[in-house]
C-alpha cells in the first residue's frame, strides 16, 4: 500500500480522484526531488505525521473513556 503501482503524482491528494497515498506520493518523488521540491516533501511528511498522531490520540481518549464505563480492567 505504501508504493502505488502508478507513478502518477497529483496535487489533490486526499481525493478518491488521486490513485496513490500520500505517503506513495513521497517515495515516489523524493529520488527525484531537488531544491524547494524537497521542502515539499518533507512538509507533505511532518503533515501526514501531525494527521496519524491526531487519529491515534483521539482513538486513545474514545478507548480510555469507554474503559471507565465498561468496568473491565
């Protein structure tokens, strides 16, 4: 899931038009990425980074809530 079989790289990326992850998108790109291009990527990366930490903290918090009214320990 990580590498898409296209080399398709497109702007709108959390589209169902965009055939690739974001993180395909990166490991597609950054061999050939030079300059500002690498910024980009880089950026594209710490986003993706701050989005799975935000999901995972919420999941935590839905977790530990519904432990306390569960009454398993």
């Amino acid at each position: 899931m990580v590498l898409s079989a296209t080399g398709l790289v497109s702007f709108r990326l959390l589209t169902s038009e965009n055939p690739s992850t974001i993180a395909a998108n990166i490991a597609l790109a950054f061999p050939e990425a030079y300059g500002t291009n690498v910024n980009v990527l880089i950026a594209t990366g710490l986003i993706l980074f701050i989005v799975t930490f935000l999901v995972n903290a919420l999941a935590r918090w839905i977790v530990s809530r519904r432990a306390e009214f569960s009454g398993a320990n």
